[in-house]
C-alpha cells in the first residue's frame, strides 16, 4: 500500500483528523483534511469530532489545539518543530512585566507558550489582532507579546498605544525591502502581500498586510496577474493550487521557516502509527490559557 493509502486507512482506524498550517509543504497540506492559518487551525480544533488531532505545523499550535480540545489526544509528528518567536518570552518575564505595569491587560499572539497564554488576558491571532485591540477598554494599558512587528502593525491599524515585547519571527524578518524591491522592478504591476510579521520597512511598501489566511481569500478581489508574497513561502503551493491562473512568487528566497519544514508524509504516517508525539498541557495551565483563547475566539468566531 502507498504511503497516502496507509495514512487514509489509518486516519480511519483512529478516527483523527490532520490540520495542516499554510507554510507545511505541498504533500502535507495536500493530504490534511483542513489547511488554513492559525485561527482557522484553531477553531478547527475546537470543533471536530475526531478522537486524534494530527497536528502539522509547530509546537505551540499542537498545545493550542490541547487546550481547546482537552479530551482528544494532540498529536505533533516532529516533536522538535518549535517557533523561535514564541520562545522569545517566558512566564517569569511576562510576569515580571506584569507587575511593573499593574493594571494593563496582556494580549498575546497565539504564537506562544501555554504558560504564557495562562497569564494573558487575551490571546489573538495575525487575522484578529486589530479587532481585539479595538474591543479593550481605552482606559487600560495593554501589553502586547511577543511579536514587536505584529503589535506595532495592531498600534498603526488602532491607533493604540501599546507596550511591545521585543520578539520577531526570524523568517519574516529575513524578508528584507531590498529583495520586494527587486521582484517589484521584475514583475511591475504585481500585488506584494505581506504578512504583519514581516518588518517595518517591508510593511511600509507592501500593498497589503494580511494573514495568511486572509492572503487565500484576498486574490479574488484583485485583478493583478502576479502576487510578490512576502511570507513563509509554503503558502505558494496553496495559492497556486487555488488559483492556478495567478502568478506567485516569494518577495525572497530567504521566507522560509526550517521548523514548519520539518514534518513530511513519511512522519504524519509514522505519528498515525505509534500514536506520537502526544503534546499535553496540565490542566491548571490550560485552564487559564483556555479563558484568554476563548475571549479571543468570542470577539471575532470567523475573521478568516
Ligand atoms: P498565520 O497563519 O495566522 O498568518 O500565522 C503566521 C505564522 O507565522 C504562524 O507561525
Ligand atoms: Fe514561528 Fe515564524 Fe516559523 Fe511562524 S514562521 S512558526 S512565527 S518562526
């Protein structure tokens, strides 16, 4: 039997569902039963009915989908596919944040940890950042963690003062204005899509700043024939499969993120299999986490 044919078989057998992220590559995205961004992912873990997450994409989205669907088991089929970014602030130094700065709420990014989550108020994602900025009380301070670049995208689309947590993703600040430049000077009248990660210079030129999943679902309303994207360019594959009479290139050679590379076929199979890498959270940090994810999925269900 092929490897699609055993995954498909075994998928049956243990009755789970594979979500795959945007920036898996081709095969793993083509075999998942939902692909999309992060907050797609994530209220796709919290509905299904499968008893087996197969999550591909990285350590914090398996954790997510383990918070908001504690009695399913989660499973990541590269145990060491991590986020850089989300690394980047521990629960000692958001709590010490916390206390120089008492009465601001914490929204974090969803790329974080579950301590980290367990102390926020809010969690959000690149395609609900603004919407739930703009649903806090004006009169609070609000910490913003862990991605200086997204929070600064949010304080430019809310007109909010925040304090950023000085975190970046690597692969979307490698994504330098030099490179977009060039490919706009090679492709003139193309669209340059750029992810709010992505850094200040390259938001400042690019013609729209978008989620990954808002990228899938912005090509329709354009008439451009060519899209320079400036993100992890896994993305491509989706966007090329979707709208074949497009043309997409990356913004850079560099937008490439090696921990979402690291699950393939062979690994999904092998996860399905032995039943590995379960990812657990303990539920006294879940719970806490769970309350600012659910806040977050409240204010904006479907801003996909
Ligand atoms: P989105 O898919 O939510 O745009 O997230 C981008 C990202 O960097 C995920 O790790
Ligand atoms: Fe983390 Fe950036 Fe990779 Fe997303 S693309 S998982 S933010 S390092």
């Amino acid at each position: 039997m092929d490897i699609i044919k055993r995954i498909h078989q075994l998928k049956k057998d243990r009755n789970a569902v594979i979500l795959a992220h945007n920036y898996q590559v081709g095969p793993v995205q083509d075999i998942a039963d939902f692909t999309g961004d992060s907050l797609g992912l994530s209220i796709q873990a919290s509905r299904t009915d499968a008893e087996v997450i197969v999550f591909c994409g990285v350590h914090f989205m398996a954790e997510t989908a383990a918070i908001l669907s504690p009695d399913k088991t989660v499973l990541l089929p590269e145990k060491t596919a991590g986020c850089p970014m989300a690394d980047m602030i521990d629960a000692e130094q958001l709590r010490a944040l916390k206390e120089k700065h008492p009465d601001a709420l914490v929204v974090t990014y969803v790329n974080s940890t579950a301590e980290v989550k367990a102390l926020s108020d809010y969690c959000c994602t690149s395609s609900n950042a603004a919407a739930v900025v703009n649903s806090l009380p004006k009169d609070r301070p609000i910490l913003f963690v862990p991605d200086q670049n997204l929070g600064a995208f949010v304080s430019e689309r809310t007109g909010r003062d925040m304090i950023l947590w000085p975190g970046y993703c690597p692969t979307h600040v490698w994504i330098e204005p030099e490179a977009v430049e060039a490919m706009r000077k090679e492709y003139p009248g193309a669209v340059v899509l750029a992810h709010p990660e992505c850094t200040p210079a390259v938001r400042a030129i690019a013609d729209e700043l978008l989620s990954t999943g808002q990228m899938l679902n912005f090509i329709p309303k354009s008439k451009a024939e060519t899209f320079i994207i400036a993100t992890e360019s896994g993305i491509i594959h989706t966007l090329q499969k979707m709208y074949p009479d497009r043309r997409f290139v990356k913004a850079s050679k560099r937008a490439l993120c090696p921990n979402m590379k690291k699950i393939s076929l062979e690994k999904v199979l092998w996860s399905l299999e032995d039943m590995q890498h379960r990812i657990t959270v303990s539920e006294d940090i879940a719970a806490q986490a769970r309350k600012a994810l659910k806040r977050m999925i409240e204010i904006v269900p479907s801003q996909n």
